[in-house]
C-alpha cells in the first residue's frame, strides 16, 4: 500500500509544482516532483546546457555550535573537519564503527565553533538522534533546523548569468565548495556553491517562509535563459552519469567507505573518529569486492537498480543504480563486483528479467563537465 | 483521451480492430504518461504467437521498465520498425504513430474495456 498523499510531508513549494503540473511522487515520505511536463530527458539536458531548478527543501539540516562543536563534528565524520576554513563546505558521512554509513552529508562551516550539517531527507531523524546520541560528551548545541529552512538547488552552467543580477553579493569570487550569506530578490539565503549534478551551479538555503518567493524570483529570472524546473527524475541521472553515490544504493548500512571509492573523504590520520579502527583494518585487508561502473553492450539491454551481477549461473554482485543516460546516450549503471572482476575493459553479466546480459566495465564518472 | 473505437486493457494497452481480422495494438496516454520518456521498445518476431494477457515485449523509459501484454489472442503479422529510431512516437502518439504490433486476431475479444470502462479505471487509479 502506498501512503496516502494526504500523510505524505510536504515542502513550502508543493503548491508551486501543482501549479507547474508536476508529476509527484512519494519519495521517502515527502511528496515530491519526480518531473515536470517537459520530462526528465529535457529537464536533464536543460540542467547540462543551460539550466535547472530543484526544490530540495525535503533535505535535512542540523546545527552544531558551541565550543565542543569542531571536536563532535570530528568524532562523527571520517573527513578532516580543522581544514574547514569558515565559508568551506566538504562532503563526508556519518559512519558506524564498522565503518558503514549512517548517511553521507555536508558539513558547512559557518564559525570558528559552528557547522551546519545537511543530511538526506529519509534519514534526518535518524541522523540527528545519531548527532544528539554522541553530543552530551561535547560542550555544544544541536538543533535541528530541518522543518524551518527551505533549499532550492539552481544547477547548470547558466547558474551563475541567472543567479547574479538577483544579488549584490558577488557570486564569481565563491569557489567551488564554498558558500556565503546574502540576499537574494531581498531573501535572506546561504549561498553556497555546491550541487548534485556535475555542473557548476548554487544551492540557496532560506526561512522556509521565504522558499516560494525565492523559487519564483529565480525560475522568472532564468526563464529567458533557458532556465527549466527539474524534477528527482533527472537529479536522479544527472547525479548517476557523475558517479555521486545515493543512500539506499551505493552506500548503506551494509557497504563501508573504502568500498564505496569514498577512501577520499576517509582522513585516517586525522585523530579518531567513529569507524577509523574497522577502515584501518579494512585497509590493510585486499578489499572484496568494488564499486565499478559499466555500460550494457545492446541498446535493448537496460539494467536497473539492484538488478544482480551474475557468473555461471550464480550471484557475485548487484547493480545499485542503472538507467539509460541521457548525456551519453548509452545504458549505464553502477555494480559492486568481486575485486578481480573490478578492471576497466573487463566484462560481467548482469540479470535482466531472468536474462544475463553482456556489460563492459568502464571508466568513471561517466561525465565530467569541461572546465 | 481515450479514443472510442479502441478497446483496452486493465494493464494499460489499447486494441484497434479493423474490421478484416487484423487490430493494431498499443500502450494508452495514460501508460505512456506514467512512464515518462520513452527510451527503448522491445518487440517480437513477426509471425510469432501469443495468447490473451501474454507478455510480448517491454517498454523502457529512463526511470523505469514495463511488460507489454497482449491484449487478444494473436499472430504477429507487422511490428512498428520506425520505434527503433523514435521511441519518442509513444509518448507523443500513442494511438497513432506510437502503435506497437499489428496482429492477426486468433480469439475473441471478450474481456476488454470499452472506453467509458477505461477511463473509469483509469480515474480510480489516480485517485
């Protein structure tokens, strides 16, 4: 049975997307636009040539402030936060002491002893009951600011022409990563130059009050430059084609860092933190199995999310996120494999409708943008 | 939305008879408008058979996958070719340009919606 979209939660714009006749969706809870009429193919190709605007106020957001705050945010997450300068903003996770994920997050550094932390939408209550759980030995604050701020995600490489004449904070100085505070169409917002799509582009937090002006400001703003509403649909292909990992299939509470090709967020001289013991010994160990990604040899041949990867008959991996690309125009996904099998130019099978079909393994991401 | 002269199916195909034996078959504005867009249309061998409610092919859209069941006991006689190249046709005409198998109708086509009986599902689906 699917929820009943009356109990479904609702972020400040779901009047907006009605009023833009979206498609909408149950996505963990929260009644979302998976896409708009224009459809995802055209939604993710108005994000990679000119630019797409996404509501993702269903995101979580968690403040840490106090004199303790660096140390918990240190003890909670494997990347170096003391290398946060004020106004930088890094990827990393929350981990268990196996090493496996809680969720993946960034961490904003707002102040010498303050950082805000924005945690996906379907674990928030269990990411801030994680937060609150390790917060009594620290001397700091934790509040969870989720039900009163607003995120819209404007993304593509017409982000910054549709963004500027809107504020008088300059926005090319902002390097990629980092973020700062200002008014934007006389909203007050973090501006933060960060995203889930490979382009270059601003995610803009507001009172949650302030989220539909803020979205009606920008779409009208952008609309002559080719700006598009883009639905979870897209944000879904954009973010595979770059190999950005998504909880529930590329990592979960059963996959840790190192598996994940996360090693890059996992600073294990930094000091301790929770799961550095089970990543130092998996370290040392040859790792089982890896994250590749492939693409399927006929275009008939489409795999999809958990589909198995299969040898002889028999079960040795599954996909965790497949679809056709709408960039590269072939069939692609991401597969955890048995580590010998994890080379480029190699090939597996994967289970198609109790068909094995032919995939090569290949380099990732699939897309980078040109620079 | 829902043509008339069409017959159809609790899962979302429509059949065209015409009037010699021969019937087009489809998927409705409804199917194609859940599926989002289309990508990939995969259909049978011509001159192959399959029974009412048989799976004969699928349809791939960028989010997801659905089977395509036979709407009335049937021999393939033409598929549509052109969806090889435009798989767009389906979602952009889904009762004309996007049809999917043309069949020789080998049973009756009991158990089909007229149209009023479509839409009527079709409303308490959405709703």
């Amino acid at each position: 049975m699917s929820t009943p979209v009356s109990d479904l939660m609702k972020t400040p714009l779901n009047a907006a997307h009605r009023a833009l006749n979206a498609k909408m969706v149950d996505f963990g809870g929260w009644d979302m636009p998976v896409q708009y009429p224009g459809g995802i193919i055209a939604e993710h190709e108005a994000v990679r040539t000119r630019a797409g605007l996404f509501d993702v106020s269903h995101m979580g957001e968690i403040r840490v402030k106090g004199p303790g705050a660096l140390a918990l945010v240190e003890h909670l997450t494997p990347n170096a936060v003391a290398n946060l300068a004020i106004g930088q903003v890094h990827y990393t996770a929350f981990l268990y002491e196996n090493g496996t994920f809680v969720d993946d997050l960034l961490v904003y550094r707002e102040g010498e002893h303050e950082f805000l932390l924005v945690v996906n939408a379907g674990n928030s209550d269990k990411d801030f009951a994680w937060v609150q759980q390790h917060a009594p030995a620290y001397d700091c604050t934790v509040v969870n600011e989720s039900p009163a701020t607003g995120q819209i995600a404007l993304q593509g490489p017409l982000s910054l022409s549709i963004l500027q004449p809107l504020t008088k904070t300059a926005l090319a100085p902002i390097g990629y990563y980092f973020f700062t505070h200002g008014e934007v169409a006389g909203i007050k917002c973090l501006i933060s130059r960060t995203g889930y799509t490979g382009e270059d582009g601003f995610e803009l937090y507001c009172a949650a009050g302030d989220t539909e002006p803020l979205w009606n400001a920008v779409l009208e703003a952008g609309r002559p430059l080719g700006l598009a509403p883009a639905g979870l649909g897209c944000r879904n292909t954009l973010r595979l084609e770059c190999k950005m990992a998504l909880y529930g299939h590329e990592i979960d509470d059963s996959i840790h860092a190192l598996e994940a090709g996360l090693g890059w967020i996992v600073k294990l001289d930094k000091g301790d933190f929770i799961g550095r013991a089970a990543l130092l010994a998996a370290k040392a160990a040859p790792a089982p199995r890896k994250l590749v990604g492939f693409k399927t040899l006929e275009k008939r041949d489409i795999a999809r999310d958990h589909m198995p990867v299969v040898q002889d008959g028999k079960q040795i991996g599954f996909v965790t996120s497949a679809a056709p690309s709408p960039t590269c125009g072939i069939n692609l996904g991401l597969a955890y494999v048995p580590t010998e099998l994890a080379k480029v130019g190699g090939r597996i099978q994967i289970e198609i409708r109790s068909r094995a079909v032919e995939a090569e393994i290949i380099p990732t991401p699939f897309y980078k943008r040109a620079k | 939305m829902f043509p008339a002269d069409l017959k159809y199916t609790k899962d979302h195909e429509w059949l065209k008879p015409a009037g010699d034996g021969t019937a087009l078959v489809g998927i409705t504005q409804y199917a194609q408008d859940a599926l989002g867009d289309v990508v990939f249309v995969d259909l049978p061998e011509v001159g192959a058979a399959f029974a009412a409610g048989e799976e004969f092919g699928t349809v791939e859209s960028v989010k997801t996958v659905s089977e395509l069941n036979m709407p009335a006991a049937g021999e393939v006689l033409e598929v549509n070719a052109a969806l090889a190249e435009h798989p767009e046709a389906v979602n952009e005409d889904p009762y004309g340009k996007g049809w999917m198998v043309k069949v020789k109708l080998t049973g009756d086509l009991a158990g089909l919606l007229d149209a009023k009986a479509y839409e009527a599902l079709v409303s308490a689906e959405s709703h």
